[in-house]
C-alpha cells in the first residue's frame, strides 16, 4: 500500500514538471545572455594579459591559462544552453539529452586542457607556433 501511495504521488509531482516551449525559449534566452556575457569576460581578461605582456616584451605560461578559461567559459555557456534546451523536452527524453551535453562538454573541457598543455610546453621550449 505505501509503494502504491508512493507511485501516485510521484506520478502527480511530476505531471506539471514540463516547461512550455515559451518558458523554454526564455531560459535558453537568458542562458545564451549568460554564457556570453561569461565568454566576454573571459576574453577581456585574456587581452588584458596580452597587453601587459606585450608592454614587458613577455610571453608566458599565463597565456595558455587564460586560453583555457576563454574555452571553458565557452564550453560551460554552450552546456547552460544545451540543458536549458533539455529541460522542454519529454521527461523520458530529459536524462538522455542532458547526458550527451554534459558529454559534449567534458570533451570540449579536455579538449581545452591538451591545448594548454601544448601551449605551456611550447612555452617552456621557447617556441610560439
């Protein structure tokens, strides 16, 4: 008896769970606003560095990092927008969607990490290329 009660609740909590396609529209919105707005502060704070680089006649290690933080802001406004999109789907199709973004981000993340690495280590040889 308490499974069956249980089971009905469950069923009633998630029946208004779906968003409309307005609500969605509008969170895909406001993420988009977000992750841009992350993606140009992290941009910002990549050219400031360039430029107090180029002022010292310098060219560091500190560069790959801001990269990084430039694709990581990327890659985190792109899964926002991605689970957003997830959230006005059929519940069944929800965990699946959400699944192959947050996929698509930890590639995109270790994706960012190689280029770091490879940027730090041609640093360290004294190469720019």
């Amino acid at each position: 008896m308490r499974t069956l009660v249980l089971v009905a609740l469950l069923t009633i909590g998630l029946v208004g769970c779906e968003e409309t396609p307005e609500e969605t529209r509008k969170d895909v919105a406001e993420a988009k606003r977000e992750g841009a707005q992350d993606v140009r502060e992290a941009q910002r704070e990549r050219a400031e560095l360039d430029q107090s680089q180029r002022a010292d006649g310098r060219y560091g290690l500190d560069r790959a990092g801001a990269d990084y933080e430039v694709a990581k802001a990327r890659a985190k406004a792109k899964l926002d927008v991605e689970q957003e999109r997830c959230d006005g789907l059929a519940s069944e199709l929800r965990d699946p969607c959400r699944a192959e973004a947050e996929a698509i981000y930890d590639r995109a993340i270790a994706d960012a990490e190689r280029s770091k690495a490879l940027t730090e280590q041609r640093v360290r040889d004294g190469r720019r290329d």
